[in-house]
C-alpha cells in the first residue's frame, strides 16, 4: 500500500487530494487499487471521488482518472506522468 500526494488543477479547478495505491501478486495474477481518499480534498477539490487505472505500453507511464466533484459532475482524462527522482 502506498499514498501519493496530488496538487494541481482538474478541469480548471484547483487543490490536492490523496490517491491510495492497493496492490496484490498472486502466482500470475496482479491486482492494483487506486482510489481517491475519502475526505482528501483540499480548495477546489473538496467533495472529490474516484479511481484511477495505469495503462501499460510504450515505455511511457499513462493514467485514466475518473473523478467526481458533488452529486453530478463527473469528469475522466488521461493523465501523463513524470517520474520525480
């Protein structure tokens, strides 16, 4: 299990929210988790849900995070990523 701070902007709104990483190897099988912490939200961002999945390929590191703000808004993008050493 890990927990991975986020600041930035989604769709133009700002603030920070933690993502828990929950992974799992079994034999052949890997599973990973990530969530969006309940309550993590900060500025723009309280009230945030949601999931994100890591897609393979290329050598390159890509997300798919689907979040959402309140009752209706839901929002998805893909997110490229850069290491920090």
């Amino acid at each position: 299990m890990a927990l991975e701070l986020v600041t930035g902007a989604l769709n133009g709104k700002r603030g920070s929210f933690i993502l828990q990483h929950k992974g799992s190897m079994r034999r052949d099988a890997y599973r990973l988790d990530v969530t969006v912490v309940p309550d993590s939200g900060t500025d723009q961002l309280i009230g945030i849900a949601g999931t994100m999945t890591i897609i393979p390929g290329g050598g390159k590191r890509s997300y798919d995070l689907s979040t959402r703000l309140g009752e209706s808004e839901h929002e998805t993008q893909e997110v490229q990523a850069a290491s920090r050493g």
